[in-house]
C-alpha cells in the first residue's frame, strides 16, 4: 500500500505494522508484551486499507532501520486475541486523547493571558513616562526558544508538561504582583510556553496522543473559553478581576499536567536519518505563532472587533458564535478531512481580504490642510459593515490554517535546533507585529519611524496576516483525522456552551438605565482615567469604577479611555463602566483611527451621538457632540481630550462646532491652563463651570496648572463644583451640579 504527498520528491510507503501476530498456536510459547500490536499503528494502517490516508498521525518513517513498535505497557492490559488488544487500546487512547485536548486547550488559553499582559505592562511603564526600567530586559523572554538550541535531542514530553504547570503558576500569581512584578512573572511565563511548543511539535505523529488535531481542538476549545470570560468580566479578563478564577484555571492545568505525567509513554523511534531544511521549519514556525497572533490580534477579546467598527457587541458575539459551533461541528463530525491547497488559499484570501477592507472602511482619511477640519466621523449604514461579518464568518480558517500548518511540522520532523531557530524567528515576527500595532496609536512619541504608522492600522493587521498566510505555501494537501469518540464528546459541547453562555452574559448584563422623572440637579463628571490605571501603573478598573459611582453622576466625560488594543490588554474600560453604572455608552473615536479615545456615559438617552476631529499636527484628536434632554430642556454635550499644551487651532475648532448652540455643557482634558491664550479664548463664549461655582479648590491642587475643565453656557446655574483626588488616576476628577 504506497501513500504519496504532492511536492514530496518520493512516496512513502505505509508498512504492515511489525508487531501484528498470528493466533497463537498449541505448543507454542505465547508472546510477550513486546509482541502486543500498537493500536495506533494498528488503526493508522486499517484506515489506509480503506482508502482513508492518516496524514497527520503517521507516516513511514525514513530511516532505513525500521521502528520497533512498543506497548503501551500498563495502559494496555495484554490480552491472548488480537482483537481484544485492539479495541481495549482504543478506549485507552481515546481516554487519553481528551486529556490531552483538554490540557491544550488550556495551555492556549494560559499564552492569550500570559502575552496580554505582559505587553499590557511593557506599555503601561512608557505610559507612566518613566526612565527604561529594568525590568524592561524582560522582553528577551520573547527569545527564549534560543535555549533550546543547547539540546541535541528532542526533550521528552513530559518535560512540557512540567514546563506548562510552571507557566501556570507564573500566571496565578502575577494576577495579584505589582507592576513590575507583573511584567517579571508574565514575560517567564510566555518564554516558557514558547519554548513548551517546539517540544510539544517534536512529539506530533509519534506514538504519544498529541496530534495537530488534538493541537486545533485545543486552540478553537481555549478561543472560545477565553470570550467568555472577557465577556463575564465587562470586558476584562474575569481571571484579572478575580484573582481566585486564575488560580482555579492554574490548579486545573497543574492537575491535568499531573495526571497525563502518570502515564506511561510510548516510546519513539528513532530521528530520521533525513532531515529537512531549516527554511521550511522557519516558515511552518511563523504560521504556527501567526495563528496565535491573529487571534489574539482580534478574536481572544471580539469587543475589539466591536470597537473598530461601532457595531454592537452582541451582535459580533452572535456572528462568532455562530460561525465557530459550525466550524466545531464539522471538525467533530469528521465533515473536514480532505484540505486541498487552492481551497484553503482562497479561503485565507477572502478572510483576509475582509479584514483589510472592515478597518479602511472603519479608518478616517486625515487631510493634510488645516482647513478642512472639524472632520467628522462618517456615519456607515448596515450594508457597509458588510466585509465585518464576512471576516468574522471566515474567522475559522485560522483554525483550520493552525491544524495543517501543525500537521506540516509533524510531517516533517524537524530537529530540536531547527524548531529552536524558527521558533526564535518566529517569535521575533510575533513582537515586530505587537510593536507596530502599538506605534498606531503612540506614533507621535516614537522618534524617526513613529510617524511612519500614522494611520497604518490596516498595513499592520495585514502584514499579521501574512505572517499565517505565506507559511501556507510550504504545506502539502493534507487529510485532517478522525477525531476520537471522546474528544468529540468534550469538545463541541464545550465551544456550544461557552459561546452561548457568551452571548446571554452579553445580553443579561446590557446597561438598561432607569431614569429620575425630575431631577434635583443635573450631576457631570469628566475624568481623564489614563487608560485604566493608577498612579502607581497598577490596573484600577474596579477601583475606578468605584470611585465615579460614589460621586452618582448623571454624565461622565471620559477621556483616555481607549484600550481594545494590544497596549491596553485587549479590554474594554468603557464597557466596564457602563455596565457598573448602569449607563447608555458612546464610546467616541473607532479604535482603528489612532487616537486616544474619548467616551460618554449617561442615564439619559443619547441622541444623535457624533464624533468629530480636530486639526492635528501630532497625535490626532477628537471630541464627542451629542445631546440629552433633562426635565425638557436640551443640553449640547460636548467631551474632548486637546493634544499636549492645547493648540489653539483644535480649540477654536471645538468652539466653532458649538456656535450657535444653547445650553452647553463642554467638558474633558483641555490641556490648557487658566493663564493661556486658549482658555482666555473660550472664556469669552463659555464659563467656566468652577469659577461660577465660587467653590474651594481641593488641597493640593495649584488653580493655576489645572487642564480637566467643564464650560458651561453663559446663564447656567450652577450649584457646586468640585474636583476630586484620588490615587486612581494621575488627573483629579471634576464634579459639577447643574440645576436643569
């Protein structure tokens, strides 16, 4: 029986297992345990005799010296029939191909976790405007891979598993350390697991019960238990607001990790005689990371997807869901076996084609005149969003790219060093694409190449592409396996349940104000909430929340508030907010243009919510104009964050939005002064709401180096004003009451 691959140089034939015996005979001496038939080897070549090419789970290997074949040991009790060894194999390695599914789908879910914060981190101490820390070193962790090159041979799996119950530690306790501490513990941890892949792809198609299939099963099963618990936190990691959710996660895969350590494994053959190039390994290497970073790049956390284009959240969920429990379905019920290169090239194109075309659709084109701002954002109806859920349909392609792009590996057993160098590449590739997603946003604070990224947001999502695209090019057409009767009984009802739990949390806990028929006054609050952390760099989302909810506003400006990205840990803080207050939300700039965002939150209806732009030499800036109507009367609400010092271009922009308009209620982080030439000419058309207000300045703050303002329209009457201190933020707060 001969078995070909396209692009192969010669066929691989499929040998009739070694180990098979005849029925014993009287007389004779009864084989021992090394005669007893490998299950694995006993399925693999019953398949083929039926026409169905194992792919991903063995191949002849290319040694001249063939394997010899050994028993499972205790696993498998001998037994005098053959028959008998092989059916009670099977239930054994189906038991332990659910474990095995399990404990990857954990170990993903632990590197989405690990890599978020770890650049959440990174990018909180540039936020802080710090010296370089030296903590910063532990960016090398990213090269970790590199150690591996001190191993000439494979190292055993259970190396791996000792490995992932180390980075699982690391994990539950970073959750609770400080900054740094953070950093220190998350960047070992996602070197450890980047050393952890190479080992468990050296093992791929050996005897042991770790396949490309079981590697898709446990990324699709870690994907969609990762939105769920972004979507029960409110959009943060729930493991993040409850420390107790991340050791309980730690404890499963320390226990899992334990449990598959008892096993006994199978012996391997020995290496191959031939090796492949390392350019190919390299490649495969990239595509196996590029998997990871599309997800992460966007799927992980879909509130991102949500912020980029203004469409609800749950709708995204939906989409996904939907599009991820047919994939699941079809992978379980063995629906997609035979994978052909032009299918899953066109398919990859189309998903990436959808992509690039949902953020230029989403992304405002800045003009270079000053002239033509105030820009407004345009308003996109339904059928424009189209290429968005196209993107998230197609979204399963990167699953299925990850199970053949792992298959390739396993096919072509490469070396411990060369999985060490392309792995180093590849991670290299990963943090290249991190940083310039970063640049999108702070470009304006990175000498030379920072202004390069201006408005690259689309070239940096498709160059992430390309980097699980291209690898696609060194695969062969591949047969995806069977699933085992265990798996699939684990793993679709657990994608199934997860996302429909995603979906009702998404639905149940959608703010649904409850307004005061007639207000006594009308309670504004802006606050600048520098991206969600604390004076001391620690992440203060709940803390944050608490404080805004003690002060029972009715609006609150927010600015600083944008970070579904990357530097901001994928999360959501106005979401956040929203559902702790219990408030509509307008979330301002789509996080596709590159600024640091401005939000609204109100427990009045908001009409006509728009955001517009301002002329910027810099980072670009924006403001939101919407109205609310309180006890009758109409308020024009405006909320903005100016560029540094102020320019007194975008202020007389801002002001030029508001001529004409009646009761206004003008507030945010104006970085500008009393003593300015920008404040004096604002105060020739609005007051100061603090000035009319007559109220003491809190202790501690300079009247004069104030920059968070609120204007109101001449003729208000205003009750009270007064700012807030609090180590929560590095901006005080301003409270003002307002009799409507």
């Amino acid at each position: 029986m001969f078995c070909s691959m396209r692009g192969s140089s010669r066929s691989r034939v499929l040998p009739r297992p070694q180990s098979w015996q005849r029925e014993p005979i009287k007389g004779r001496k009864q084989p021992g345990v090394d005669s007893i038939p490998n299950i694995e080897s006993v399925r693999q070549y019953q398949d083929t005799r039926a026409g169905s090419h194992p792919g991903l789970l063995y191949r002849r290997p290319r040694s001249r010296t063939p394997p010899r074949f050994q028993g499972f040991d205790s696993i498998i009790k001998p037994s005098t029939a053959g028959s008998g060894v092989v059916m009670e194999s099977a239930a054994a390695l189906s038991n332990r191909s659910w474990k095995f599914a399990l404990y990857l789908s954990l170990v993903f879910l632990f590197f989405f976790q690990l890599t978020s914060d770890f650049i959440e981190s990174i990018y909180t101490f540039g936020l802080l405007g710090t010296n370089i820390p030296p903590e910063i070193v532990s960016i090398v962790f990213f090269f970790s891979p590199l150690a591996l090159l001190l191993f000439r041979r494979r190292l055993p799996l259970r190396a791996a598993l000792v490995l992932t119950g180390v980075a699982a530690l690391l994990r539950g306790v970073e959750v609770v350390l400080d900054p740094g501490g953070k950093m220190l513990a998350s960047g070992l941890g996602v070197g450890i697991l980047l050393v952890t892949f190479p080992i468990l792809l050296s093992h791929l198609t050996r005897k042991t019960p770790v396949s490309a299939l079981e590697m898709g099963i446990g990324l699709t099963s870690a994907l969609s238990i990762s939105v769920l618990l972004r979507t029960l936190g409110a959009g943060s990691d729930l493991s993040l607001l409850f420390p107790w959710v991340s050791w309980l996660l730690c404890a499963a895969l320390i226990g899992l990790a334990v449990w598959l350590l008892r096993e006994n494994f199978t012996l391997d053959p020995a290496e191959d005689t031939v090796k492949p190039g390392f350019c190919p390994t390299a490649a495969l290497s990239a595509g196996f990371l590029g998997a990871l970073l599309m997800l992460y790049f966007a799927f992980t956390s879909p509130t991102v997807l949500s912020r980029w284009s203004g469409v609800d959240y749950r709708l995204v969920l939906l989409t996904l869901g939907v599009a991820w429990s047919i994939f699941s379905a079809l992978l379980t019920g063995s629906r997609i076996q035979q994978v052909s290169r032009p299918y899953l090239a066109g398919w990859n194109a189309l998903f990436l084609m959808a992509g690039t075309m949902t953020i230029l659709i989403n992304q405002v084109r800045f003009p270079a005149e000053a002239g033509s701002f105030p820009l407004y954002q345009p308003g996109l109806p339904w059928p424009a969003q189209i290429p968005l859920f196209a993107f998230l349909l197609l979204s399963p392609v990167i699953l299925l790219d990850f199970i053949v792009l792992s298959g390739e590996i396993a096919w072509l057993r490469p070396t411990t060093r060369q999985l060490a160098g392309g792995f180093t590449i590849a991670a290299l590739v990963f943090l290249i694409v991190v940083l310039a997603q970063v640049f999108t946003t702070v470009y304006d604070y990175i000498p030379v190449v920072g202004p390069g990224f201006r408005d690259r947001f689309w070239l940096v999502f498709l160059i992430a592409g390309l980097t699980l695209a291209v690898p696609l090019l060194w695969t062969r057409p591949r047969t995806i396996p069977r699933p085992q009767p265990a798996q699939r009984q684990l793993f679709f009802p657990l994608v199934i349940i997860a996302s429909v739990l995603s979906i009702v949390s998404s639905v149940l806990s959608e703010p649904q104000p409850e307004v005061t028929a007639k207000p006594a006054t009308l309670r504004v609050v802006t606050y600048n909430l520098q991206q969600g952390y604390d004076q001391g760099g620690q992440r203060a989302y709940q803390q944050q929340l608490e404080v805004i909810r003690s002060l029972q506003p009715d609006l609150v400006g927010l600015q600083e508030s944008d970070v579904a990205r990357f530097s901001g840990g994928n999360a959501d803080l106005v979401r956040t907010l929203a559902t702790g207050l219990n408030m509509y939300a307008y979330y301002g700039p789509k996080t596709v243009t590159g600024t640091f965002g401005i939000a609204l939150l109100s427990r009045y209806p908001l009409e006509n919510p728009r955001t517009f732009f301002m002329y910027s030499a810099g980072e670009q800036t924006a403001a939101i104009s919407t109205q609310v109507t309180v006890n009758a009367v109409p308020y024009h609400i405006l909320v903005t964050h100016l560029g540094n010092d102020g320019p007194i271009i975008q202020q007389q922009q801002v002001l030029q939005e508001l001529a004409g308009k009646q009761n206004i209620i003008a507030m945010g982080d104006f970085n500008f002064r009393s003593t300015s030439e920008q404040y004096a000419l604002t105060d020739q058309v609005l007051d100061s709401a603090w000035v009319l207000a007559g109220s003491p300045l809190t202790a501690g703050l300079d009247p004069e180096r104030l920059i968070d303002h609120v204007f109101v329209s001449p003729g208000t009457k205003v009750k009270s004003a007064e700012y807030i201190v609090s180590p929560v933020s590095d901006h005080p707060g301003l409270l003002v009451e307002i009799a409507p």
